[in-house]
C-alpha cells in the first residue's frame, strides 16, 4: 500500500468514526433535521484536511482552515439570505451568527431532553459534529496520536448521557465505540505498512507485511473489548442520574424531581410519568371552592415551528406588588389569598401562580413580565418555597364577552402568525366558525368543536408532540392529542380569526384535601389557551376534551335557547361541577383505592419482595454455593450408572485437591494420584482409606470388563473432600470461595472455544479470499485455444 492511499483511508476512517461519535445526539433530540447538515460538515472538515495536507499547506494552518470551513458551513445553513452568494461573510452574516448561537444557547438552558431542533440547536449540533471531526482528524491523521482521539469521539455520548435525565440506553454507545475501534485497526495497519512488503499470500494482495498473528490478537481483543463495552451497560443497574449529577432534572425526591423552565416540553413526560411526584400544596383565605389553575409560564410567540416565550425584559421586582392585568377593566373584582407550598421534588425557575396575580410575599429576588404576570427569577429556583400570593378572581359572563370592543393596539403581536399556515387549519377555522357573529362565538364555537362529538377528537398522551406545519396537520386528521395540542391549535386558529391568543402551561387545579387545600401532582401538568376580550383581559378557555378536564369554565360557555334553568331549591336537579376542578384523570396512584381526601395508602410491600428476591439471587450467585449446586447436578446426570458415578466422584476430587492448592497431574495414574494425594493432603488412617476405596472404584469402573456399583460412594468421596479442604491455607481457602476451580476450569473452557470461533473465522475469510482472487484470476486469463484438427 502505498503512502498516498494510507494517509486517504486513515482519513476517511477518522471522518467516519466522527460521524459516528455523533449518533447518541439522535437520543437528545425531537427530529432528525439535522443529519445530512452534519454528515456534509464532517466531509467538509475530512475533504479539506486531506486537500490541503496533500498540496503542502503547513501543518498548523490546516486545523485553522478546516475551522473556517465549518463556520461557513453554518453560514449557509442560518444566514444565507445574508451574505453575498449566500455563502460569502458580510456584517449582517456575522451579526446572524452571533444571534442565532444566542437562540442554541437559550434553547439548551431552557428545554429538557429530548429537545426540538428549531435553527439555534441546528447550529450548535452541526457546529459540534464539525469540531469533532476537526479535533479527531488532527489527533488522528496529522498527530498520529489515535488514542487521544478517544477523548472528542466520547464527547457526544458524554453530552447525550449528561442530558437524559431518565438513563441513556447502552446501545448509544455502540456507534462511538465502533468508530474508535475501526479507528484504532485503521491506524495499526497504516503503521505496519511501513515495515515493507511480505511474501505470503494475504500479504500480497493486501499490500500488509506478514503480520497475521498481530492482526488476528488485534481483532480478538477489540471484538472482545467492544462486547464487553456493549454488554455492560446493558446488564448492570442504570444510574438514572448520569455519570456527571443530576443534571437538569435531578435533585432530590429520590430520583423524581421534574423540570418545569419551559414546561410545554415537559407535557408529555409529565403525564406519562409513574410516579405521580408531589408539585405543591396550596389553600385559601376563601369561605367557599377556590379550587384555581395554576400557572407558570405563558407562551406568546408562535414562530411556525413552536410556542414560545417572547423576549421579556424583566427589571421590576414583586416586592412592590403586580401591575394591573392586561385589558382587564378597572373594578372592584373578588382578591383570594393563596397559601402556596412548592414539593422539594418540584425545580423551576418560574414561579407558580393562581392568574392574575396583584401581590406576592416570597423570599428572594423575584422579578415579573407585565403583560403576562409572569414571574421568574435570575438563578434562583421555586424549589421547596413557601409564599402568598392574592390574585384577582375574574369570572366575566358570556354577555361581557360577546359584547367586548375591538382588542387595543397593546396586543397585536397577539394576532402574529407565519407567512403560510396549513390549509387544513384556516379551513376547519372557517367552517368550525361559520355563523358565528362575534370574536366570543367563534371562540366558544371552536372550544365546542373540540371538545364535543362533533369534533371527534379523542386525548392521547402518547401522541408526538409539536406545532409545525406537519404536526398540526396530523393532529387535525388523525384527532388524536394531548392538551398541548388542544391548547396550542385553538390559539393558532383564534390568531387566524383575528382574535389575540397565547397558551398558558401550568397545572390543573388538583385534587381537595379537606380543610380548604389542594394538591397538585405532576399528572396535573396542563395547557390551555388564553384569549383576549377587552374589557376582560385574558380570558381562559378549555379545548382538551370534557372527558378529561370536566366542565368548561362556564363565561366559555353559549346559553342553550330554550334550555332550562334548573331550580337550586329543587334537590332533584343535577348539580353543575365547579369550572376550576382538576381534570378527572384517573392516576395510577388513584387505582385500587387511593385516598382522594387525605388519607394513606398502605405501603407497598413490592420492595421488600423485591430486596428479598434479590439477596436470594445473590446467596445462589455465591461462587462457592454455585459450585456446591454443580457437584450435585453431576452426581444427579450420573444417575445409577456404577462408570458416570465413579468419575463424578474422580471430579470432586480432583476440584477439592486443586482448590486447596495440592498438584494435581491428569496423566498419573489414579492410585499414585491417591498416594501423592494422602501425603500432601497429611490425610488419617481413616480417610486413607476412604481414598483408596474411592481409587479403587476409579479403577474399577476404568479398567474392568464390567463396573461394579460400589456401596456410599457419594459419601466417602464428601468425606475425604471436606477433609483435603481443611488441609488448605486460609488464603487458599478465601481463593476457593471466591473462585472455585470449576469456574477457573469454565473459563479456560470458554477460552478455549473463543479461541477456536476466531481461528475459524479467520480461516473462512483466507478461504473466501482465496477463492475470490482464484475466481478472479480465471476470469482474466483466456480461454483455452480448441485442438487444432
């Protein structure tokens, strides 16, 4: 092989181990968008590396060119509208860059894996990809220290573990692990083509000196490597919280704190979690139900990609109080001071609240966004607080509503949508909404459609998230969703009907404890739309189905004509549910007779079967309780045949003589085995003789016409054991206990066979070899002339 095409494989190699190093970022995010940007940087960066080392550039000024390779790159990929030619850097190129780095950044601080991909995190993940191909093609290629390589190549399965706060599965680690190993042969081989040309046959067509031994251990010992590497992970415990900590959604709770910075990411997993975790507790100065929402975070920007949080900035603290709600008429409107106690199972950095909010007592520097009430704090977090909240308790009627004004000019950007939406969304908005008159019968009409039969719309916590084009199509066709979706499309098709709207993410109301307090789980996670109505503000509407949020706030509500009105002094009429109850979801910690006002389930006493099973589990894996239950299933295979049962009894001790360190020779004959036995053993009169009644049986069953059955066998052989056992050492006798010679003799065993699966394949690969090189050979020469006549 010449020099040319080892320096070209050895770089193809190295970009392909980077490439797939990068694999275990799939299990991080939400769509696989960013492939081929990834797969071409990594080219890119291996292209140019082998070009320009190719052409002479001085070494150091190749990892400089290949950086700026990848830095363009992502200029095509975020601010090509920008530069010149859509790839050549101008200032508003560099300034786009900058911003959209800012966006990845954000992202990252503010999701939870799995993240979306929208163009921040495309950036941050193909930029990623590209250094590492950088770093792993100078390490490997140009530095020829392939070992040091290991350090990028491992970064993104360290990134990806890091960030899965529920265990990253083993398998993510195959694709970096086989790079690295290919990376390593590729390497070696590279190498040992210096040494010159060999003579063998292999050797020829490969171009490799004579290195077949090396090559062959080389190929074990990574096959090994890398099942052992693979296996691992797979067969022992998990550690839910990474290598690295908690991570971002780790703490405390045993291993059960939620995240919640930008809960619509969290829905889903919230919802589907087992252990229903405690989020808060709250109650209220109210006489009568004061059962609330509670929300976190509202999102006020659709992007046509995702809802999200606007750019807020916050400079005013709540210690002055709240500034009046948005659009919200002046007046005497009902106050509820709200008790709220936060679960130290619960992280955020938002605080939780009842809306609107007008004051709020709380430790800590805590700061609002007017327009929204929404409250957050700079590196601080809501976890195991307590505070007071008195918050407004608006409940317009369906008349106020209808008769609202024309929205002010304070909440346009309420109304902004992408250039395109779907057809399928503004076409059911028109013919959901037909004949509507006002803003309120279209919102109250759509809530209907989506909530009622009509509709037919059914909730489904295992349908995938997000709001692109795409995803709102299928949710409209396939009917099935969760609350974000709900939530998310009635706001998208209000902003189309002209009316302003944003989702709220937060909690429902939880469940009554007595005594005027709520308890708020992490099933409880919800979304929801609000509207806005002059003279109203924000108006909370419920598109997710009645089966799983009970009864429509009832100002969302248009009066049936005709409908009666049933008499509260008649105790035959049917009771209206409160509008603010929690959703009658039923949870698992609900099934078999949970508590729903307070009271205690009986423990489970699952864990303790569970520990049971396992120090059970462990007795029997005990290598010398193992080894006992062998010796007893040979005895048991030899049955009553008088031959198996005197090599069963020639195998115990053989392991008993081995086990306490006494030479053991397979070629000796049995009686000058039980001699050298006796002596080094130091064994009594007595158990002298029970060994020359064992060698005699040996002897027997060896060497006679026909075995005999010789009587208690089985115990003068357990006798003379026990007693060459106490003639050991106590470290031989530690030794044995922890490593019995059976299992010494099983792996030497499996070696062997281990040994003899590679030999074979190797051979079956010369042989294949050489019958493609023979069949190629036939192929080239020519045919043979026919005998002349």
């Amino acid at each position: 092989m010449s020099s040319l095409s080892a320096h070209g494989r050895l770089t193809i190699v190295a970009a392909l181990a980077a490439w797939l190093s990068v694999v275990p970022l799939f299990a991080i995010t939400q769509t696989d968008d960013w492939i081929v940007p990834a797969a071409l940087v990594v080219a890119l960066v291996a292209g140019t590396g082998y070009v320009l080392r190719k052409l002479g550039v001085p070494a150091l000024l190749v990892p400089v060119a290949q950086l700026a390779v990848v830095v363009l790159w992502l200029g095509v990929l975020v601010a090509n509208d920008v530069a010149l030619l859509g790839f050549i850097p101008t200032t508003d190129w560099a300034t786009r860059l900058v911003d959209v780095f800012q966006e990845g950044i954000d992202v990252t601080n503010t999701y939870v894996a799995p993240i979306p991909v929208p163009r921040g995190i495309l950036m941050l993940v193909v930029g990623g990809a590209g250094v590492v191909a950088l770093l792993v093609d100078t390490l490997a290629v140009w530095l020829r220290k392939v070992p040091l390589a290991g350090v990028p190549l491992a970064a993104c399965y360290a990134v990806a573990a890091t960030a899965m706060t529920i265990g990253l599965d083993w398998w993510w680690f195959l694709p970096p692990a086989a790079g690295f190993l290919a990376l390593l042969v590729s390497e070696g081989r590279t190498r040992v083509a210096a040494w010159g040309r060999s003579a063998s046959p292999s050797a020829r067509r490969s171009g490799i000196p004579e290195t077949d031994s090396l090559a062959r251990n080389g190929r074990r010992v990574g096959a090994v490597a890398l099942a052992v590497a693979v296996a691992v992970p797979g067969l022992a415990p998990v550690l839910t919280e990474g290598v690295l900590g908690p991570g971002r959604g780790g703490g405390g709770g045993g291993g059960q704190t939620i995240r919640t910075d930008n809960p619509i990411i969290d829905l889903q997993r919230n919802l589907q979690r087992r252990e229903n975790v405690e989020v808060l507790r709250y109650s209220s100065s109210a006489d009568t139900d004061a059962a609330t929402y509670i929300r976190i975070v509202t999102l006020d920007v659709f992007d046509g990609e995702e809802w999200k949080t606007s750019d807020r900035p916050v400079p005013d603290s709540v210690d002055s109080g709240l500034p009046w709600p948005q659009g919200l008429e002046e007046a005497d409107w009902p106050r509820i001071d709200y008790d709220i106690n936060v679960s130290p199972d619960f992280s955020s950095s938002w605080l939780p609240l009842p809306y609107p909010a007008q004051s709020i007592a709380i430790e800590g520097d805590w700061r609002y966004h007017g327009p929204t009430l929404d409250v957050v704090a700079d590196g601080d977090d809501v976890r195991a607080r307590s505070y007071n909240v008195e918050s407004l308790v608006v409940e317009p009627t369906v008349e106020t509503l209808r008769n609202a004004g024309p929205p002010s000019d304070d909440v346009d950007a309420m109304l902004e949508l992408p250039d395109e939406l779907p057809a399928e969304v503004t076409e059911l908005a028109d013919e959901v909404t037909e004949g509507a008159a006002d803003d309120f019968s279209k919102a109250a009409a759509l809530q209907q459609w989506f909530r009622g039969p009509q509709g037919g719309f059914e909730y489904d916590i295992e349908s995938t998230s997000g709001h692109t084009a795409n995803a709102l199509v299928d949710f409209l066709n396939d009917r099935r969703g969760y609350c974000e979706q709900f939530a998310a499309t009635m706001a998208i098709m209000a902003r189309y009907l002209g009316i302003p709207a944003r989702v709220a993410v937060g909690f429902t109301a939880g469940d009554y404890q007595g005594n005027g307090s709520y308890l708020v789980r992490a099933h409880d996670s919800h979304a929801w739309p609000e509207l806005y109505f002059e003279g109203s503000g924000w108006v909370r509407f419920e598109p997710t189905p009645a089966a799983i949020t009970g009864r429509a706030p009832d100002w969302t509500i248009v009066p049936t004509q005709n409908a009666p009105v049933p008499d509260p002094n008649d105790p035959s009429s049917p009771t209206s549910q409160p509008t603010s109850t929690a959703p009658s979801i039923p949870r698992d910690d609900e099934l078999g007779g949970g508590a729903a006002a307070g009271s205690q389930e009986p423990p489970s006493q699952w864990p303790l079967i569970v520990l049971g099973a396992l120090a059970l589990a462990a007795f029997f894996a005990t290598p010398s309780v193992a080894a006992r239950i062998g010796r007893r299933l040979r005895w048991r295979r030899a049955g009553d045949d008088p031959g198996a049962l005197a090599e069963a009894a020639w195998a115990d001790l053989r392991e008993a003589a081995r086990d306490a360190g006494h030479p053991w020779d397979p070629a000796a004959t049995p009686r000058s085995t039980g001699r050298r036995l006796a002596t080094a053993a130091s064994l009594g009169d007595d158990d002298r003789q029970l060994l020359d009644h064992l060698v005699g049986a040996v002897e027997q069953a060896r060497y006679a016409r026909q075995a005999e059955p010789v009587e208690a066998l089985h115990d003068d052989t357990e006798l003379v054991r026990r007693s060459i056992a106490r003639s050991a050492s106590l470290g031989r006798r530690v030794k044995a206990f922890l490593l019995p010679t059976r299992y010494r003799d099983s792996a030497v065993e499996a070696n062997r066979r281990l040994v003899e699966g590679f030999d074979w394949i190797d051979a079956t690969g010369e042989r294949l070899r050489d019958s493609v090189a023979s069949s190629s050979l036939r192929r080239r020469l020519p045919a043979p002339r026919p005998p002349a006549e």
